[in-house]
C-alpha cells in the first residue's frame, strides 16, 4: 500500500497514527498517511524557521524567481504523476484536472516569480521644516513562517496560489492539506528536493483540523501568519487561534455565490455559462451558483435548456476522457449534500431533475456520486438557499427587475462571486457596482488573470490574494525614511 508521509526539513517523516486516503470513484482505499503530532508540527516551523533565517530570504530576488520557475517546469515535467494523484484523490475528470488543476498549478510559481521581479516600491521625496530634505521609501520585507491551511475541492490550485506568492516574497511555509485530498502537496516536496530549494522552505503535515495537525500548526507561537481556505465557520476557529500573538490571517472563506441572467442575454451563453458554473467539479467550486435568478420572459425556457444540460452530464470513470462529472470528495460530504437535497423536498421545492443517487454500475456504486439537481418553487428562506450546500445543484427563481434581483442577491451573509448574463453594458457596469461581491463576471465565470484581486466581502473572506494583492499579505512593509 502507498504511504503518503509529512515533508519536514526536506526529509520525509513517519509517524506511528495512519489515516486513510480514499478514493471518491469506488470508495478503495489508496493510501496511508502519516498523521503529524505536535512534535512533528514543532519540527516542521523550526525547521521553517531557521531556513527562513538562513539562505532563503538572504537569496538574491533572481535567484529566487528563478527558483520558483524550476519549480513550475519540474510539475509540468511530472505533470501526468500529478495528475494521477489528483484524480485518484478526488475523482475529478481528467478533462478537468488536465485542463484546469495541475497547469494552473505550475502557473502559480510562474506568475508570481514574474509579478515579484517586477513590483515596484513605493517613493516619496519630502522637503523637512529645516529646509532640508528627505526621502522616503518602501521595502517589502518577507512576513516569516506562512502555516498555510488548504481544502480539498482545488488541492494542488488553491495551495499553490498561495505558496507561490509565499516563497516569491521570502517566507517559507508550513503547508496542512485537507485530509481528504493529501496527495499532490506530498509530490510537491518531491519537485523541491529536485529543483535544489533550501531544506526547511517548504514542509507539509499531514492531519485534520481540531486536535490535529491544522490547530497545532495555527496554534502554533512560531507562526507568523496564517492563508486560509475553506469553511468559514473554521475561518472563525482559526482567527481565533491567531489572536494569541496578533498574528494576522488571509481568509477565503464559503459563498452562495447568484447567477443572475436577464431576459436580454445570449441565452446559450448564459445556459451553458450557468451550466458550467453550478455543476462544474460536482459543484464543489466555492465560486460556484447556487442560486439562480433568470427574468421572468425566459425562465421556463432557461430551466428547460439546464435541466438538458445536467442531465447529459457523463459519470464514470474519470480517466475515461468522454466523463465530464465526477463523484463527490467523500462519503461524508455526500451525506451533507444529501441532507440539503432532502431539505428541498421536505420545503416543497419542484425537483427539475436530480435529487437523490445515480444507479452506477460495478465498483462505481461504492463512490459517493450524486445527481446534478434543479429545484424551482422555494421560499427565499429555505435552508438550501441561505446556506452552502457545496454540491452539483442549484435552484432557480424568477424575477421581474433589476433592483428585485440585486436586493435577492444581496440578501446572504456571503460575499464571494456573482455570475452576471446581460447584453446591455450599461446594466453589466450597474451590476458590477451593486453587488456587494469580491468577484463580479459579467458573461463568464471562473475567467482568471492572476494579476487581479481574488477573495470575498462580508463572511466569505478576509483580505484579498492575487497580483500585488498577495504581496500586502506575504510581506510587511517597511518605510524607510532618511534625512539628506
Ligand atoms: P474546511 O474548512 O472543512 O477545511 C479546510 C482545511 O481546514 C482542512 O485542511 C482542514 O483539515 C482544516 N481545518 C479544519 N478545522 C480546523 C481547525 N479548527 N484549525 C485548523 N485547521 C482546520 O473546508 P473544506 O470542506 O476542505 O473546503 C470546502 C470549503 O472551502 C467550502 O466552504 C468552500 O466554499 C471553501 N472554499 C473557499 C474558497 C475561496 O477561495 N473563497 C476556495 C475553495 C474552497
């Protein structure tokens, strides 16, 4: 059997408490993990620590980006072992995971070499009461140990996102994977040995949230700050982990993120785009909609054309490369998932189609696959439209204005993404305005540009990552001030 070991001081570290890796597609299992204790969450900041101190933030800028580039050639170089094992760990298609997960892994460590060699400081010459002067200017010093906390829907994207960033600034990092999804940031310890960067500038432990890995490395004294992605009832947990010390945190939290097309969009755009936006990675995508506003002209033709549209989706196995819909992460995410489909039900919603399990043949019915689903018919106040249901479904109500839908999509204590389907610019701009959003697509979604500004208003998130965003994150900056 495969074991999967905690990366420590560029060594790999094994621990005497094994968790099991599953895999969603048929429920076997892959592999061992080895759990870290606090001793080995310990080891593993020392460890961050004194490479902090030693070559690594000491190494010319070059050099570093330079780094980081060898780092995104050596993934692409063993890009199909990382596909492999993103795969295997989530289920996901290959159609996805090839396209999306690992390049986009290797993209991170390129973006950021390229944006840190290229960011200026700030400058500001001052005359002084003497009649003198003085200048002003900006240094970005790197903020230290990074524990860096991951989920399991993206796991090789979203940790790199923001391990990158990290190591362009200077830090180095202690990296906690979801425990469902431990695989690729393990093969990443394997790219770091190869490509030469320092022992001790990137460790990864193995465990789960409470009583485990996650809270000792938040808790953790020699931390100097925490990137967080996933829940935002663990982003309150974990905030309150760092404010022994002050220690400052970077959240991308939970959504129930509208979908909102008017009546004047292109209407195979907008369904496919919606399409892709509620059931793309079984919709465990936290920009992804969950909540569907369509103008009353064409909402009976628009809950038509998706339910066509979820139920051609093809599941299987998914290195079969015509399979476009993956399992569920878990068994017990499924049952979270199911609970809000029963939710539905039980509120009187009109299943469009969906709502329960598909009927797989062979190893397939030990997967924890559901259906895409589409409810109509439920109150504002329902459950499964207040709250995150992280699953492959979406509900879709009609509306007959723009200041309706704006007020029905504001209405949530979210804040990360809207998806926005319109022909007239001047309502795209009034949209891009009015929702209270970290993100607005007008006619798209998930369209990134790495320079921009990526996280959530309101409970989904706090600060933003991307571009020179991260940079105010991953380093602190210091005015120096020197009189002429
Ligand atoms: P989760 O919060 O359950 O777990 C995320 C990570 O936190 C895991 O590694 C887990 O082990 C760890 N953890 C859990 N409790 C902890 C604790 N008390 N202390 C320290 N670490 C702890 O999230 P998940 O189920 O893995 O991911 C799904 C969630 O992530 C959804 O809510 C989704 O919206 C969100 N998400 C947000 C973004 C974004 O950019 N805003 C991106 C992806 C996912």
């Amino acid at each position: 059997m495969h074991e999967i070991k905690n990366f420590i001081n560029g060594q790999w570290v094994s621990t005497s408490k094994t968790f099991e890796d599953i895999n969603p597609v048929n429920g076997k299992v892959i592999a061992h993990v080895h759990e870290a204790g606090r001793s080995e969450v310990d080891a593993a900041v020392k460890a961050a620590r004194t490479a902090l101190r030693g070559p690594w933030s000491q190494m010319k800028l070059e050099e570093r980006s330079s780094m980081l580039v060898a780092i995104a050639d050596e993934i692409n170089r063993r890009f199909d072992t990382f596909l492999e094992a993103e795969i295997a760990d989530t289920g996901k298609p290959y159609s996805l995971a090839s396209h999306l997960d690992i390049p986009r892994g290797a993209a991170n460590f390129k973006a950021f070499a390229d944006l840190m060699r290229n960011a200026p400081t700030e400058c500001f010459p001052m005359r002084t009461p003497d009649n003198g002067h003085a200048v002003n200017y900006g240094v970005r010093a790197p903020r230290g140990v990074i524990g860096v906390i991951c989920p399991w829907n993206l796991p090789l994207l979203l940790m790199t996102w923001k391990v990158g960033p990290a190591l362009a600034c200077g830090n180095t990092v202690v990296v906690k994977p979801s425990e469902e999804t431990p695989a690729t940031a393990t093969l990443l310890g394997e790219v770091m040995n190869a490509v030469g960067v320092p022992e001790g500038v990137y460790n990864v432990i193995h465990g789960f949230g409470p009583d485990s890995a996650g809270q000792f490395l938040t808790e953790h004294p020699g931390v100097d700050g925490i990137t967080f992605t996933g829940e935002t009832r663990t982003g309150e947990a974990i905030m309150k982990a760092a404010a022994n010390g002050v220690r400052p945190v970077s959240f991308e939290l939970g959504g129930k993120n509208p979908g909102i097309v008017f009546a004047d969009a292109d209407f195979d755009k907008a369904v496919a785009g919606i399409a892709r936006s509620s059931f793309e990675n079984t919709g465990q995508v936290c920009l992804g909609t969950e909540r569907v506003y369509v103008e009353r002209p064409i909402f009976e033709r628009f809950v038509q054309a998706l339910k066509a549209r979820a139920e051609a989706f093809q599941m299987g196995n998914p290195t079969d490369k015509g399979m476009n819909f993956g399992p569920l992460v878990s068994k017990e995410h499924r049952e979270k998932v199911l609970s809000y489909y029963k939710k539905a039900a039980d509120d009187g919603a009109t299943i469009v189609t969906g709502g329960g399990v598909p009927d797989l043949p062979g190893d397939l019915a030990n997967g924890s696959w559901v259906q895409p689903t589409i409810w109509t018919g439920l109150p504002e106040t329902s459950a499964v439209i207040r709250e995150e249901v992280f699953g492959p479904c979406c509900h879709i109500a009609p509306f007959d204005a723009e200041e309706e839908v704006i007020n029905m999509a504001n209405d949530t204590p979210y804040g990360l993404a809207a998806t926005v389907w319109t022909q007239d610019v001047s309502r795209a701009h009034r949209m891009g305005a009015a929702l209270e959003v970290g993100l607005c697509w007008v006619n798209s979604w998930f369209l990134r540009d790495l320079r921009t500004a990526f996280g959530g208003a309101k409970q989904s998130g706090i600060g933003r990552e991307g571009g020179v965003h991260s940079f105010e994150f991953y380093t602190e900056p210091r005015n120096v001030c020197i009189k002429l």
